[in-house]
C-alpha cells in the first residue's frame, strides 16, 4: 500500500533525522526494506549488514549468542568509516539479540551508534532491554 509506505517512511525519518547520522545500516534482510528508501529520502548512504559469507570482498563480523546456539553479523570492510554516526534499522525489534550484535559490529569498526529504529516493536519479548542506544518504532505490541 504505497500510502502507508509513504507514511512509515516519513515517520521513520521524524525519529532518525534528529540523530544526525552520515550512513543508515539495515539489517539482514527485511532491514534493508527499511534503511534503504529512508537513505534515499534523507540524502544518506546506506550499508547492510549481513549474515556469514553473503557479502563480497573483505568483511568485519561480530559472533554473537543466540537462544539456540550461535549467529555470525558481517559489514563490507570500509563500508563504514571511524567516527560515522550510524542509525540501524530493522523491520521488528523482538529479542533484540541481532539489533545489539549489530550495535557492537559497528562500534568495531569505530562507529557511533546514535540509535536504532524499527517498524514494530514485539514489547512482551524486552528486546529493548538489551540495547544501550536509543530505540525507536512505530507500532509496539504487548502480547
């Protein structure tokens, strides 16, 4: 519905404009639906960031727990710079497990994580408690 996606992407931009990133990160897959129109809307570039082995050339990954064992989070070496201000973006906040080895990976790599932002928000999952940077969403749902 391109009136909806209209206005999500607008909304989107209300949260993450006031941090002030240089690039947006989307996460594996659905993320990119997400960061990608609002790079272009906000004139910003825009990284993925990607499961094991599924981007080109050299990366930086970031090994992290999962409720049932392990899951590996890759960027493109130089994707993102020293000292970028990066706002990452994803489709849902759930557990919030992928979102904080996201955070990490980029701060690896020298980064400011000014926030991340999602779509919906599952609250009774407190994936919010994991992260240590402000969260945005446009929905949030208690059960």
């Amino acid at each position: 519905h391109k009136d909806a996606w209209r206005h999500a992407i607008d909304q989107l931009a209300k949260v993450v404009k006031p941090h002030k990133p240089t690039v947006l990160a989307g996460i594996e897959s659905r993320g990119f639906l997400v960061a990608a129109p609002l790079a272009l809307e906000l004139g910003l570039g825009f990284v993925m960031l990607r499961k094991k082995g599924k981007l080109p050339g050299e990366t930086i990954r970031y090994t992290y727990q999962l409720e049932y064992g392990t899951d590996t989070i890759e960027v493109q070496e130089g994707a993102v710079k020293p000292g970028d201000t990066v706002v990452i973006l994803d489709d849902l906040l759930a557990t919030g497990g992928t979102m904080a080895a996201a955070v990490h990976l980029l701060r690896l790599v020298k980064a400011k994580v000014a926030g991340c932002a999602f779509l919906i928000e599952l609250n009774f999952l407190k994936g919010r408690e994991k992260l240590d940077v402000p969260v945005a969403a446009l929905m949030q749902y208690d059960s």
